[in-house]
C-alpha cells in the first residue's frame, strides 16, 4: 500500500487522500478490508490535491488561497 494521508472531517466520517497513481489499487484493499461495513466512496475522479511544499509554501498558499 502506498502512502494514505486521513482527514476526520466529523465523528463518523472520515477523508483519506491517497496517491492517485494507487488509488484503484487502494480502493479495492479498503472494500476488501472493511470489517465495520462503512460506505465507502472512490471520489478520486471528481477530486484533486495539489502539494505545494518549500519553504515558502505559506507565503504561495496565503497570496493564492480563498
């Protein structure tokens, strides 16, 4: 498995971005290993995530953000 960052977003929902090359591959380990029966949901072709990393990323993320 690959690197899988989780965000909870409330009590009982959870965000887990993975790396989008794996992301069919990490699907299909999370449906096999879902022992709690929790809705789970590819959202991976209706999202994406941009890293920005450095040590000026506050600086670009504060100048570019909402």
């Amino acid at each position: 498995m690959d690197d899988i960052l989780v965000h909870k977003v409330a009590d009982d929902n959870y965000f887990l971005c993975v790396n989008a090359s794996n992301q069919d591959k990490d699907f299909d380990h999370i449906i096999a290993h879902n022992k709690f029966q929790c809705e789970v949901e590819n959202a991976g072709p209706r999202l994406a995530q941009i890293a920005v990393q450095g040590l000026r990323a506050r600086d670009f993320a504060e100048a570019h953000g909402n």
